[in-house]
DNA sequence: TAATGTGAATCGTTTCACAGCG
DNA sequence: CGCTGTGAAACGATTCACATTA
C-alpha cells in the first residue's frame, strides 16, 4: 500500500499539483477546513477544470458538491506526489548567491536538507559562517557518494556549470538545479531544471516585444 | 520592414530559440564560422528537427546543404525576438539574494539594466554598497513609473510577494520574476514568470520518487 | 550529397460537457 | 442543487517524411 504514483501525471499537471498543495498548506495554516475547485482555479489563475482532472489522476479525494477537505486533500498529494520524502542536498559554489541559499529555511521547512557546500576557493571555505558542512569543490563526487546527497544546486560562474555537473553526477547525484546560464547537457538519468535569470529576463523580454507588436498591429488595423 | 514576429512562435519554441540564441553568442566568440541544426541539437539536448521548425517560424535563413551561418543566425533571432532592445529592471528586497542580483553583471551584459533596488528596511539601504540606485519599498510605484521600468525582480520574504507585486502593477511594470515561492495572482497584463526554488526541488523530488517507482516495478515484474 | 524547410501524421494536454453523487 | 470526476472533442506541439536546393 501507499505505493507512489506509477500512474501517469503530466508534467504540466504535476507542476499546478505542486503549486495546489502548498497553497493548501497554507489555508491548512489559516484553518480552512475546506474548498472547492473553482476557488482553488481563482486563487492560482488555473482553471477549475483543470484541477478537478490534476487532482483527479491521483484517484477520487473529493466530496461530490461539497469541494475538498483541505488536510485530506493535501496529505493526498503530498502522499502521491513522495513529498512525505526528506532528501539531501548540497550546494556549489558559495558566491552570494550559494550562501543565500546554504542559509535558505525555506527548504528545511519543506524536506529538503542542505548537509553540504563547496567552493573552489579554500579562502571562502574557511571565512563563510553557516551551520552546513563546507568541502572544496574538487571532494564533490566523493561527499556526494558518502553522504547519499540526491539533489545538487548549481550556483558557480557559468564557465564552471559544466565540469560541476559533471563532478555531481559522477557521485551519483539524480537531480540539478541549475542557476548559471549554461545549458547542461543531460547526462546518464540526472534531471536538470534550469533557474536561469537571465533566460527568464529574455523570455519576459521576447513576449513583451511581441505584445508591443500585437498592439502595433491592433493599433494600425483599429 | 524589421518588424517584430507577430509571428505565433509557440512557447516551448520560444524557449528553445532563446537558448539557441545564447549557444550562438558563445559559438561567435569561438569564432566558430557555422553550424548544423543537428549539431546544435546535439550540444542542447533537442531534437534536429525541432530546432529546424523553432528556426523557420521566424523565416529562411539557413544554407540549404550547408547548415546555419552562426552569425546570421544569430542577428536573425535576436532581431525576430526582440533582443536587440534594452529594458531596465528593478531589484525588490536586498537580502542575500536581491543583493546578489542586483551586482550580477550577466544582466547588463545581456541588455537589462538595474536602475534601482528596494528594501522596506532603511537600515539596509544604507549599508548595502552598490552603484544601483537604492530606495524604500513604499515608493516602488513612484520609481517605477518615473524611470519606466518594465522589469521587476520580487526577492522579499514569501509574506511580503503580493504586496510587492500590487505595487511594482501600480507604477505600470510589464513583467515580473518571482524569486518567492509565493503564487502571485495574475493581474492585468502583466506577465510571471516564478523561480522557486523550492517548488523546483519538489518537482524534482517528484520526479524521482515517479522514478523510484517505475524503477520498483520494473524489478518486481522482470 | 548534405542539409534545410515544411505539410501531414502523431502525440499529449486542455477544454468541454455532462453523468454521478452527496 | 452544487460540485466532483471523466470520457470525448478540440487544440497545440512534436515528430515524421520528404521535397527542395546549394
């Protein structure tokens, strides 16, 4: 029993799943006892079809006309989605952005455990003050294997991203997050999700260009 | 003539065209003179076909037998996605991370420029060592009208994302990243884009538990 | 011959419409 | 009657297969 999702959630679905369950952590906070679909759609901007089918590919959980229970419905994907899972995590790269988020609760709070940190340079392993245990880069894959980290981030400078990946993976790591702006080649069965600012910035760019275009066009036309 | 694609680029295409953009950008500082879609395909990790239709929703421009100038390519691409055009941005919330960003040089060099930093915390304003013009939170609106800022990058703590957001919509911003894990309602036209990371280490975690899974089925059943 | 560009077929996701249930 | 759960239709993206051209 309580055996995970075999079942066949699309990504999309997977990732509105996500947004849905920490919002019900959160009205589980607020002492909402229970909700509908449609309310869930407002709050998050999907539509309630949708939810009702994401939510539906894990089995029944509902209430026919009465909505969701908030706690059941949250325990139910937590338990689908393997959220009840703790993991371990390491960071690399310890820049102001790898020490943001060595010291980041948020991810305590949510199962996931910073145990590691590296950085290349001796100098900033011994001046940064933090509770997680800083290695040099160069023990990456040899820490990773021993201590059974699952999850990398990624924080060096982009010239760096590939050679670390590699070192992750080389320790069996199984998921990267990557912050700089190099494209990883994916490798072995380690996923990839890319957290690329810069990208996110030319993506906004891009659509607002085309929306001054659409308004150009409407403009013309109009 | 040089208008912008009121082409329908598919998002997932738009996507992929940024980072062909970017492996452009490095493969003409190699002087490297051109290139083939599959060859492109093979360094990013997508299919040869699919680069090929990415490319040709902005029109010819590839060698027929000869594969892409990387150059022209280039110029092609960021001319159809509007790269060519400068956009400022603003930093809310100086913390670790909002710091960090707000002295990330990869942004200027990519044509976004960082014209001004918020904090609620005067302390902060003042002790924070920056050539980016700083201000108090309450006067985002004012800021952001003034300078006509089109980009907002939210950095504050989750509480306080929505609110930040209401006022970067208030002074007229046209896009926001959301570095909260905070699900920001959609408002007017403004686009989001989220980099949470915590949602992406769940999405992560899912995956490998889906993984864990398919993998214990395998063994049970082979 | 080697590679592009593209209609057509396929695949996956979303939306629709409604049956089913409290 | 209100809201869930779900087949079926509609839509959108990817893949295929090949005509096209230096």
């Amino acid at each position: 029993m309580r055996r995970n999702a075999q079942i066949n959630v699309p990504h999309p679905s997977l990732t509105r799943l996500l947004a849905i369950y920490r919002l019900l952590e959160q009205m589980e906070h607020e002492n909402v006892k229970s909700v509908s679909s449609s309310e869930l759609g407002r709050v998050l901007g999907f539509k309630a079809d949708s939810i009702r089918k994401d939510v539906s590919y894990l089995g029944e959980v509902g209430n026919f006309g009465g909505g969701y229970e908030v706690l059941k419905l949250k325990e139910h994907i937590g338990t689908n989605l393997g959220l009840d899972r703790k993991r371990k995590a390491c960071v690399v790269g310890l820049g102001r952005l790898g020490t943001a988020i060595l010291n980041y609760d948020d991810l305590g709070e949510n199962g996931f455990l910073v145990v590691a940190g590296f950085d290349s340079s001796i100098n900033k392993l011994e001046t940064i003050t933090t509770s997680v245990e800083l290695f040099p880069a160069h023990e990456i894959s040899e820490v990773v294997k021993k201590k059974g980290i699952e999850i990398g981030v990624i924080a060096v400078p982009s010239k760096a991203a590939q050679e670390t990946a590699d070192r992750l993976i080389d320790g069996g790591i199984r998921g990267i997050i990557n912050f700089s702006p190099t494209a990883l080649k994916p490798k072995n069965n380690v996923m990839i999700r890319n957290l690329d600012l810069v990208g996110e910035c030319m993506i906004l760019s891009t659509l607002l260009s085309f929306e001054e275009g659409a308004d150009r066009n409407e403009t013309a036309s109009g």
